[in-house]
C-alpha cells in the first residue's frame, strides 16, 4: 500500500518528466484496482480486522477524490466515488470509525486547497482554478465526505458540471522538464 499507493501520489504529482510520471500513475491506478479486488470479499484490506495497512490506506484514500485525482493528476483510473464501489464502501466504514473522523475534522475542504497551492501552477492555473471552485462547490453542498448523502452528491456533480468540462478542455499535456529538476 504505502510503495504503490501513499507515495505514489506523490511521485506521480511530484514527477519532473512524463516517464516518471506515466510510471507512478500507472502504478497508483493498478493499486486502486488490487485493492477493489481485495476489498471484494474482506471488510478491510487485511481481512476482518482493522490493520495498520488499511489506517495508512485511508490517508490517502479520504484525499484521493479531492485532491490527489485533479492537483496531483491521479485520474488515470478515475474517482474512487465514482469507479470503485468496494473502495468507497471501505471508506465510508473506515469514516464511520469516531478516530478517522475526527481526524478529519477541518481538512476536507482543506485537502484540494493545500494540494492545488503546491502542485505545479505553471500552465494550468485555468484548469486548477476550476478545480478549486468545483471542491468548492461540493464542500459548500455538504458533499465532501465520504459518507455524504448521495443526493447531495449528484446536486454538487451537476452544478459542478460546467466547471469540470472547462477543467477538462484547459488540461495540458504534463511538460518534460527535463534539465530543471
């Protein structure tokens, strides 16, 4: 979990080439699917007992969607919300856990914030800034987190809509930076 999945989010919006970049996406989307599969038939990663692999899983999994997926360029594999039913309902019961919550408390809107200001601004800061208006939009709708109401959900999903379209139109090819870093 963490080589694959909590530092390669990191590699991946870290990265100064697109081959290292490629790499570790790849590598953060094969681990979503490894744990969708786990996560089949187990409770928790581990089986049915609350492991440390499953606390290290959820401190990126809880900032996966909102921030990790658009400021880090994550999204090969697609949200978790979205793509991966087993994922999230691991996240919604890992959140149900008073310990997991409060230690959320303050940060989920937080999350996209921090993450948008340090990742890499240059050429992208139209499609950055929709992004942060549309984790807006959804933190102001109550749709952040994990156990939010699915209706909420949707309502933040289509008022968003607009905003995720020009998201999508302004994102540039990741530059080879080669000699800078």
């Amino acid at each position: 979990v963490y080589v694959s999945f909590n530092n390669g989010v990191y590699r991946c919006g870290f990265s100064g080439q697109a081959q290292a970049y490629e790499h570790a996406a790849a590598e953060v989307s094969e681990a979503l699917v490894w744990m969708e599969g786990r996560l089949q038939m187990r409770k928790y990663l581990c089986g049915g007992v609350l492991t440390e692999s499953d606390v290290r899983c959820f401190t990126t999994l809880i900032r996966f969607d909102s921030a990790y997926r658009h400021a880090f360029r994550c999204n090969k594999s697609g949200s978790v919300r979205r793509n991966f039913p087993n994922l999230q309902r691991y996240l919604r019961d890992l959140y149900s856990i008073d310990a997991f919550r409060k230690s959320c408390e303050g940060m989920l809107f937080g999350y996209p914030v921090m993450y948008f200001c340090i990742c890499k601004w240059e050429g992208r800061r139209l499609s950055n800034t929709a992004r942060l208006l549309e984790c807006t939009a959804f933190w102001l709708l109550g749709a952040l987190p994990p156990d939010a109401a699915g209706w909420r959900y949707f309502v933040a999903s289509l008022c968003t809509l607009p905003l995720r379209v020009l998201g999508r139109l302004m994102l540039d090819p990741l530059p080879d930076l080669g000699g800078l870093l």
